[in-house]
C-alpha cells in the first residue's frame, strides 16, 4: 500500500519538475495588490524581508521566502532588491552556504556563521526558478552553486536514508549524543525536485523519499504529530534540549506537501486532524500529553487545515481567508504561499 | 579547489579563480590582477584593439550636474586610468543635459550606497521596457561594490575563502584606492594558509600603492599574519626620504619587539642576536617598562638569571607591577636567592594564578634551602598563612623539613600530616611524618604509617631499623636514626635538581593594587590557621621541656644537616659507598668523595677525605675542602675540631660568617650544657656580633643569667622573648620570680 502510494507520489513529482521546466509562469499566481501589501509591512529598502516578530531580524529562510514570494507575483525589482541584499549580507560562508541570521542591532550584524539548510533551500529553490522563467543566467548560476553546496555538506547518510542536516553546526551525531536531530519541516518538498535539475549528481530523490518516511514515522503522542525536532539516533522521538512540541515550524509541513503535489489523504488527514482546534483555530500541541500549547487564529496558520479540506474533500476557503491582510512576518507569508498554491492549482478553492 | 569548483564549475571566473589557488608560484596574485588592466598604477595599457573604445561618460555627466566634485575627479581618474588615450572634457559642469531621468535616479541611488534598490530600479524598468538596456557601466560598478560588500561582511566574520573568490572574480576592487578590500584579501590569504599569496598581495600594495601612512600600515598588519622572512622582503621595499631615513625605521624596532616577545613566549625559539640588540638599545634609550620587561623573560627563559635580574629591576624601577616582581622573583629563585624572591612578590602574591605559583616556589624554595637559614619570625610567618591559604603540600612539606632543622619534631610532625592531608599519596611527606614519630618515640604511630605505606615506600619501610654504617663518633642530643641526609634530599624537591618553582607561562597580567589591610603579624598567624593545622615553626620554641629545667637547643646539629647543592661542588654524583683510603686520591676526587659522603651521611669518613682535598693547590678548592671538613665535624658534635677546619683556609665571607655562626652557636649551647654559664654569654655576644640572635638562643641566654643569679638581665631578656608570646620566655621569667622569692635555683 505505502509502496504504491510513494511511487504514486514521486511520479507527481517527477510531473510537477517537468512542468516547472516546460511551461513559463509569466502569469503571476500572487496578485499585486497582495504583494505590495506584503512588502509594504515586511520588505525594507534595503532588500531584507523583517521577521517582525522577531527582533525585526532577518534570516536566510525570510529571504528565500520573500525571493519565492516576489517570483511568483512576477516582480523582478523587488526579486533583484532582496537578491541583492542576500548576496552581499548573507552568501558569505566559505561553503558557499548563507549565514542564518542577521540582527540589525548588533554591529557586526553577523554573530553567529552557521547555516539553516531550509533557507539555503528556498534561497536556491527561488534563483533557479527565476532564473529558469525570466530567461536570467546569472540567477541560475548562483542557484546551481547553492545547490550543490548544500548537497556536498548538507545532505548526508544515516542508516541508509538521505537526511538534511539543519545547520552544518551543532546536529550531528559527533555534536550531540541524540544525534543526528532533524527538523521534518526542513524538508521544502516542492524544491527538491528543482535542486535535482539544477545538480542532478547528487541523491535529491532519495532525500523526498526519506522525508516522507520519516512523518510516517513520527506520528508522535495521541495526536500523531511530528516534533519541530526531531532526534534520530534511535527510534524517532522529540529532540534533547527543546520542547517536544508540534510548533511553528512543523505546522507548514502539509502546507509543503500540498504545494509539491502530494495528495496522500491518510497523512494529510492525520495531520489535519491533529493540528485543528476548534473553530478552524490552530493548536500547537505538546505531543506526549496530546495537550495544546497554543491555539492559533491567524488566517495565514487557519487556512492549512481549510487548504487540506479544499484538496482533499473540494470544501471552499472561507472568505477571510481568501483575502489578505498582513499580520506578522511568518504567518501572513504562509497564507501568501497557500493563497498563490490555490490560485495556480485549485482555483476551486477560491 | 573541489568546493569551489562544484559551486563554480562551469563558469570562466570558477577558472580564473582556481588558478589563483592551485598554481603556487610568486607573481601569480599580481599577474591575475594586473590581466585584469584594474589597477590605476599599472594600468597595463590593454591590448586594445585598432577601434578607440567607447567612453561611456554617463556618471561622468551625472556627478558634474549633481556637483559631486570628489566622485566627479574620481570617475575621471578611473576613466582615464581604463582609457589612457580618452581626454576629459575640459568642463564637466558644461556637458550637455541627460534627459533619462530614470537613469538619473539609479545614479543617485548608486552614490548613496543603496545598492538593492539601484537593482530594483534597473530589474522594474527592463520588465516594463524589454528594449532599455541598462549602462554596461552601471551594472560594472554596482557589481564591484556589492563584492565589496561581499568582501568585507565575509572578512570579518573569518569566511577568507568566500574574500578570496569574490576578489578574484572582481579584480577590479582591488586598487590603492580602496586599501581596506586590498589588506582583507591579503589577511585572508594569510588566514587560510597562503602565506606567499599574503606575501604578493602585500608587496603589491607596497609596490604600486603611494600614501605613506596606508604603506605603514601595511607591514604593520602583515606581522602577525608573515613569517620574518617574508616581512623581511615586505621591508626591503622600504622607500626612502631625501635625508636617507627609512619609511620602516620606526617598524624594525616594533619587529625586534616582536621578535623578542615571540622568543619569551618560546625558550627554544632562536631570534637574531640583532633583534636582542636592537630592544637592548631601546631599553636603555626610552626606558619603557615593557622593553625591560621582554628582555627580562627573555633572559630568564634562556638560563641567564643574572641578566634577566637586571632588566626585571629595570622593569621595576620604570614601573613596578606585578610582572616585573614575578619575573625578578623567578630570576631570584634561579640564583639561589629563595629570601629575596619571596620578599620582592610577597605584596603582589594574590595578583593572579602564575603570582600566586611563583610566590610559592619563593616559600618551598626558601624552606628548603640547606644548610636551613633561620628565616626571621616575620618573613616566616607570612609565609604560613600563605601556605595554608593556597593548600600547598610541597611547601607544607618543606617546612615539616625547616622544623625537624631545628629540632621541632612535633611541629614537623604536624605541618608533614598537613601536607598529607592536602596531598594524601605524597610519600615525601609520609616518610617525613614516620620519621618525625620515629624521634619522638611514638612507636605506635611508626608502625602505623609503615603498616599503611610499607608497600609503596621501602624507606618509610626502614624508619627505625638498625643504620649498619651507622658512623662512628657520633653524639649529641639528637639521635641519629637509619636514615642518611640523603633521603631527606631526595625527599625534598627542588635540592639536587631543579628549584622547585614551576616557570609559568608568560603572560602580562594587568597591574593590580594589592591593598595592605594586613593586621599584626600574630594575627595572621592566628586568623589564617584554621583549627587542627599546626603552628608555624617557631625557632624561639624548643620542645616542651620541665619549667624550671634548662632548654635544650640543639642548634649546633640543625644547620648542617642537609648539604646544599649551592655550596657542594659538581660532580657528587660520583659513588662513595665503597670503603677507599682517600689519601690516594686527588684533591678535586677527595672533595668530590667528601660531599658524597656527607651526602650518605658519613660525617667522619667525610671529614678524612676534605683533609686529603685540603692538600689542593686551589684557593677554592682548599676553601670548600675547610669548609666542608668543618661541616662534618659540626655534625659530629665536634665544635672545637670544626673551629680549626674552618680556619684551615680562607672563607668566602658569606660562609664564614654562616660557619662561624655555627660554631658560635654550637659553643654556646656545649657550654650551657657543661654550666658553664659566663662562657655561654661570651659565645652568644660573639654570634650577636654577625648574625641576629634566635629566639631560642635569648631563651638560653636569660637561663645563662639566671644561673649567674642576674636576675635582672634575665628578667630584660625573659620579658622581651616573652613579649613576642614564647612560653619558654614565659616559664622563664616564672622562674626568675621563684628564684628572687625562694632563691631555688
């Protein structure tokens, strides 16, 4: 059963990359009156989107979100301006890799040189789409040599399955004794596929499959949710050292999975089921309790479990979150990403 | 190569960049630089071809409208350095009016740094009009200042390879104009192992680059980064001025500083005999503290105490601190002059980790010294609470070994207990305290210790067995055990070796106040003792003796003891256990055998063979052979033969006034002993006259008095040794009360 559902999966996939190959997006799937909102609250002049709910920082996962985001409104300034900044401020490890974090309060903004390997994804994921539909070769260039280098120092093996390493810092098994630890919403599905065009070498389908595998694998607690991190060094399990909560990062993996294509109703129920709250809310859960943490109502968290409802079962999107209105960085960037994912591919839902 | 060809591979600039890294040869960094026609200086007129090229002036025109005359006269210089045959128009102010407004903002936005949004500009205006193509000139420029950009943000947080790939495919940044991005590459070169690399960029600066303060700089941050050979070559291009006077004049100094720094840091590091002369000169000419100083280490790290003594005092003398007392203390300890040492770092003790080690190999090294010197009450006890302070069992050791010197058996017993409960496997001190058990005759207490460590400690083992070489002549009031002053030696660190002070690492701690809130000396003593550690030795102290008796000092043994390694000639290492008649042998080998001998405790063979070495021909030779031969006879008891050896040739004075002491001592107490009281007086008079009167001795003295029925001048003595808390004084000046009540004694 899973057999054929995987092989089903990764025959979408294969579809999907050739589509991203063959046809042009010159018709943008976000419309811009939402991404002049979008980058009136969270794009400064200078090129950096601004987690606004955190610190005003920026990081490599902001940027790439804000470099796909201009993509796909078709806005090649606001791409070059962000690009522009990421290149200069953040491409800066020796790797090739972007540093995570930038802090506008501290000089040198810099502190900290490691890498966030889903930043380094969509930062890659974004170049080599643009690059590829606007005709542009310098973009493809630079996405290729992310690319590969996060295929040479990223991605690594561990009991035969191809796993992506958070941060070259501070994960592995030499870096802590419940190493390898890995973050399942790392796994930026719909970019794989791109990352194999771009450097075909290296095992990226190895990588989706591993992925998949594991949120079958860590269905934890009563609510079958996966941890934000996870510990692999036996059977999967929260991670040492953070809390063992289904939170804000892994509440975008069915997001993910759904804009790369994957219809598999059994996870996608499970995670709906998990995630929802009452009143369409969002809880964020304390898995070994099954208890929530937080109960979220911000559209841009909201329209998950209504995207998978749409996908799954054709159920509209409510009115309120068919439109958009900008609350913070984070949230307000998933509803973009679920709102652009339904106007190319379930305008039904609309 | 592999990361960056992966990353680069299939692009001309991956091929250009990794040339710079793979080929190793010198010129490489220049030649790449100077293909690339960048560099105003060299400006290598660029095979053009026949056509002129076509000047595109357009920030020309907008810096003139915009009247930036500083970028203005910079586009010019660039633009003529890129074109040596285009001629400026000759009033830029005059060109004609740009009408692309559009163009005109991205200019501005360019010379306002806002790089993004020059980007947005150019992408929105493409995307709107497929037809415009935006100036190659713009495009270059915003290029070259994001890899600055670039640059710069990699360098400092330490990411060289990410500086030396973007400089490489921007040649163009690297220009006199902008030495910051020309001395991050160069740092980064240095960083990641490309020192030649480092080497050319920096000559390259020092070559083509002309403002004299960045040429300084330059070989000011290529040293740390350079070996000295290759800083050597930085300065053989050195420019010089009319009068002759290098532009690096100032810089070999700070290198010979550097130098000797380096060689402080590394005693098997060898520096040119010129850099040591070069900071000797400086030393002497501006006398900074900081240049005695390095001297100061580097003299004391290669074995030559006496010179480094001197630039320590130097040191001092410009600004006393805490570095220069603990160097000059270590230079001290070097020498032999434990009590200077421990005198000159006692006020800076507490300044950090290496004073505090330093301070306490002054302590062991001073109680250890041998013959023991009596060492004043109030240097001793400062030294104690320093000891329990810093829980220091080799010290606590050394001192049980500075009471048994003197016959405290029960202090010594005491502070080897301590020592051991501070370091509970040290067998020195084990065997220290069995022994002291062994004199006191607790034999329970010595079958104790050897029940405990029989095993580890075949001498601990042996305390009490019957000596089988035990030497003839031999009395006195202290028992001789099974045990030779060798094993004390060997007991005692630091002794026939190496002082025993750890050299610490050289660092320069920060001057720091040690504030003198110190109450009276009995205080200390007092408050820094916890309950259980025993009393400082005290000399003035003998042990418990009846009140009314007489004290036993048996001062005459204490001293010599233990031979010291200062006074003892080398090459003791020599056998002596075997049974020769030493007048066959030469004078050098009978003064060699009789320190050995004294060594295995055989004070009597000893004293045979220092009567064969008195027969050398040598003033020293003869000196040490006396001396040596009146140290054995002390040992033995024999004060009066002692006398006429150390008469048998000439002292150095220090020893003559130690042996004469000695034996002044030895006199005073053989006399009391015998009652004869005036002779006792006499002999104490004479000591007084070279060496401080001991606590003990004014002790005997009062008694001496006492016997003479001088009540009142053993009263005076009584009541000063008393005032210092001594219960001997104490129990004395009781018996000069009963005497005058009931005349007993």
């Amino acid at each position: 059963m899973r057999k054929t559902l995987l092989a089903c999966m990764f025959a979408g996939l294969v579809s999907m990359s050739l589509g991203w190959v063959t046809h042009s997006e010159a018709q943008a799937s976000i419309s811009s009156a939402d991404w002049a909102a979008y980058k009136d609250k969270f794009l400064d002049g200078s090129g950096r989107i601004v987690d606004d709910a955190n610190g005003n920082i920026s990081h490599s996962e902001g940027q790439g979100y804000g470099m796909l985001l201009a993509f796909l409104a078709n806005n090649r300034g606001d791409f070059d301006r962000i690009w522009s900044f990421t290149r200069t401020e953040l491409m800066l490890r020796d790797d090739g890799l972007a540093v995570w974090k930038w802090n506008p309060d501290t000089n040198p903004h810099i502190t900290d040189p490691n890498n966030a390997s889903d930043g380094d994804l969509l930062i890659a994921y974004a170049l080599g789409r643009a690059g590829s539909n606007w005709n542009r070769p310098d973009l493809y260039e630079s996405a290729t040599a992310i690319a590969k280098g996060i295929s040479k120092t990223s991605l690594f093996q561990n009991q035969s399955r191809t796993l992506l390493m958070p941060g070259l810092a501070g994960f592995s098994t030499e870096d802590r004794p419940d190493g390898p630890v890995v973050n399942p919403s790392y796994w930026v599905f719909e970019a794989i596929p791109v990352m194999a065009t771009l450097d075909p070498k290296a095992n990226w389908s190895g990588l989706t499959s591993s992925g998949l595998k594991l949120l079958e694998a860590a269905q934890i607690g009563p609510r079958k949710l996966p941890p934000d991190w996870l510990s692999l060094s036996s059977a999967p399990k929260p991670a040492n050292g953070f809390p063992p909560e289904f939170s804000y990062n892994a509440v975008r993996i069915p997001l993910y999975l759904m804009r790369a294509g994957n219809i598999d109703r059994k996870l996608l129920e499970t995670f709906r089921t998990g995630m929802s709250g009452p009143d369409g809310s969002v809880e964020l859960v304390d898995l070994p309790s099954g208890t929530p943490v937080h109960t979220l109502t911000d559209p841009g968290y909201r329209i998950i479990p209504a995207m998978i409802s749409c996908v799954l079962d054709k159920t509209q999107l409510a009115d309120d979150l068919k439109t958009f209105q900008p609350t913070s960085y984070y949230p307000s960037t998933l509803q973009l990403l679920a709102l652009s994912f339904a106007q190319r591919s379930h305008p039904e839902c609309l | 190569m592999n990361a960056r060809a992966l990353l680069f591979g299939a692009s001309a600039l991956a091929l250009m960049a990794s040339g710079v890294y793979v080929t190793g040869k010198i010129g490489d960094w220049s030649s790449l630089v100077a293909s690339n026609g960048f560099l105003a200086a060299q400006a290598q007129t660029a095979p053009q071809a026949n056509a002129k090229p076509k000047v595109d002036e357009t920030a020309l025109r907008y810096f003139a409208r915009q009247g930036d005359q500083k970028r203005l006269d910079a586009e010019i210089a660039r633009l003529r350095a890129l074109y040596p045959d285009w001629i400026p128009p000759e009033n830029p102010l005059a060109l004609p009016q740009q009408s692309d407004q559009s163009l005109d903002a991205m200019w501005k936005l360019y010379s306002e740094g806002k790089l993004a949004e020059v980007r947005k500009a150019v992408a929105d205006r493409q995307a709107s009009d497929p037809t415009w193509q935006p100036p190659a000139d713009l495009l270059d420029r915003l290029a070259v200042a994001e890899a600055r950009e670039q640059i710069i943000n990699a360098s400092t947080i330490k990411q060289y390879d990410t500086v030396v790939r973007v400089a490489s495919t921007n040649p163009s940044l690297l220009t006199c104009g902008d030495i910051d991005v020309l001395w991050r590459v160069a740092e980064a070169f240095a960083q990641s192992d490309r020192k030649d690399r480092a080497k050319d960029a920096y000559s390259y600066i020092l070559r083509n680059c002309t403002n004299p303060e960045e040429r300084l700089a330059t070989v000011q941050k290529a040293m740390p980064l350079l070996p000295r050979s290759d800083l050597n070559t930085l300065l053989a291009l050195e420019r010089k001025a009319p009068d002759g006077t290098g532009e690096f004049a100032i810089l070999r100094d700070d290198l010979a500083r550097q130098s000797v720094a380096a060689a402080d840091a590394d005693s098997e590091l060898v520096i040119p005999q010129s850099d040591v002369e070069t900071v000797t000169r400086l030393a002497r000419e501006d006398k900074l503290a900081s240049d005695a100083l390095a001297l100061g280490w580097y003299y004391v790290r290669r074995d030559d105490p006496q010179q480094a003594e001197e630039w320590f005092r130097a040191a001092q003398a410009s600004e006393d601190s805490a570095t220069a007392s603990q160097g000059l203390a270590l230079a001290l300890i070097d020498q032999n002059r434990p009590s200077e040492a421990e005198a000159v770092l006692y006020k800076w003790r507490d300044t950090n980790d290496d004073t505090k080690a330093v301070y306490m190999a002054a302590v062991s090294n001073l109680l250890a010294v041998v013959p023991p010197v009596p060492i004043r009450p109030e240097v001793l006890s400062r030294m104690v609470p320093e000891i329990v302070k810093s829980k220091d069992a080799a010290a606590a050791q050394q001192l049980g070994w500075y009471a048994d010197g003197f016959n405290q058996f029960e202090t010594a017993s005491q502070w080897f207990a301590t020592a051991l409960s501070w370091k509970p496997d040290d067998e020195p001190s084990a065997y220290g305290l069995t022994l002291m058990r062994w004199k006191l005759d607790n034999q329970l207490g010595v079958a104790e210790m050897q029940q405990q460590w029989a095993r580890e400690s075949q001498r601990i083992a042996r305390v009490g067995q019957p000596e089988p070489q035990r030497p003839e002549g031999q009395r006195g009031t202290v028992p001789m055990p099974a045990y030779g002053p060798d094993q004390i030696v060997a007991a005692t660190p630091g002794q026939t070796t190496q002082p025993a002070y750890a050299q610490p690492a050289y660092t320069q701690p920060a001057r720091a106040q040690v504030v003198n809130t110190q109450p009276a000396l009995r205080e200390i003593v007092r408050q820094a003792r916890p309950a259980g550690e025993p009393a400082p030795v005290v000399q003035a102290q003998p042990r418990a003796q009846e009140a009314t008796s007489a004290p036993r000092v048996a001062a005459s043994q204490a001293p010599v003891q233990r031979v010291a390694k200062s006074q003892a000639p080398a090459q003791r290492q020599a056998g002596c256990s075997t049974t020769i008649d030493p007048s066959v042998l030469s004078a050098q080998s009978a003064l060699n055998r009789g320190w050995c001998l004294m060594e295995l405790n055989r004070p009597l063979e000893a004293a045979d063979s220092f009567q064969v070495a008195l027969r050398s021909l040598t003033g020293q030779a003869r000196e040490d052979a006396a001396y040596g031969q009146s140290l054995a006879y002390l040992r033995l008891g024999l004060s009066d033969k002692a006398a006429v050896a150390a008469a048998k040739a000439p002292q150095q004075k220090a020893r003559s006034v130690e042996l004469n002491t000695a034996l002044l001592t030895a006199q005073a107490t053989g006399a009391f002993e015998q009652g004869r009281w005036t002779e006792t007086i006499m002999a104490l008079d004479q000591r007084a006259q070279i060496a401080p009167e001991r606590m003990d001795l004014m002790v005997l003295r009062g008694y001496a008095f006492l016997k003479l029925r001088r009540f009142n001048d053993a009263e005076r003595i009584f009541r000063a040794a008393a005032g210092t808390g001594n219960r001997d004084a104490q129990r004395g000046l009781a018996a000069v009360k009963d005497a005058r009540e009931g005349g007993v004694n």
